[in-house]
C-alpha cells in the first residue's frame, strides 16, 4: 500500500466535495486509483483527493467528458513521469560532472603537468579533419 494512502472513501470524498459513489464510479472508469490494505479496503492519498478536484474542475468547469479527463490525467502522468526523469538525469550529469572534475585533478595531481583540452576548430569538424592528421 502506497505510504501516503491514509484516507478512508468517505474521508477522501468528503476532503472532495463529492459522494463516496462517485469515487468508486471514477475508480471503475480508470480515473483513480487508490491503494488497497491486505483487506481489500480503498485507502486514499493527498494526491488521490487533488486528482478528484480535478477532474470535477474539468467536468464541471470546463465541461470535458469523462473519456477527455481520462486522456488528460494519462497526458498529465506522463508529463510527471518525463519531469522525474528529466530531473534524475540531471543529478547524474551532475555527478558526471563531479567525477570528472575530480579525476582531471588526480590526473594533473599524479603527472604534475597541467593538460589542455583540444577542441577542433569549426573548420576541422567540418572537413572531419583531426590533430593527427
């Protein structure tokens, strides 16, 4: 069970504004889905109630049918999921980064030589020609 789910339906619909029903009606549709204690209980979360408000924003509010607001949350979701991974990836570059920064200081700790970076010019990697040749 999710570590957040602690609400009870008739809590979560209450925290809601809505009837318990209509929890289980968007949970049947695919719009939820909250967790479940080994006893088969729903438990919902903060986020599960938020997503509830949504989507009676966007049906009552803005009129989208259900079939909209399901295509919406998933586009959501998704957007989420691309966001943490966009956020992971830039922790590991930073890491990277780090890495190298050190291993470049152990490098020039170890030869006691400075080394320089060659980049080609726009020229040479236009024509693919290299220092060697």
């Amino acid at each position: 069970m999710a570590r957040d789910a602690v609400y009870i339906i008739s809590v979560a619909a209450e925290l809601a504004g809505v009837h318990p029903q209509t929890l289980r009606t968007y949970e049947r549709k695919g719009l939820l889905k909250p967790a479940r204690t080994s006893g088969g209980t729903r438990r919902y979360s903060h986020r599960d109630v938020e997503r509830v408000r949504l989507i009676q924003e966007l049906t009552q509010g803005e009129g989208v049918n259900l079939a909209g607001v399901l295509r919406i949350l998933a586009l959501q979701d998704t957007v989420e999921e691309l966001v943490d991974r966009l956020h992971q990836a830039q922790v590991d570059v930073d890491r990277v980064r780090q890495e190298a920064r050190l291993a470049l200081a152990e490098a020039v700790r170890s030869t006691g030589r400075e080394l320089v970076l060659y980049r080609p010019s726009e020229i040479e990697r236009h024509r693919g020609v290299t220092r060697a040749g």
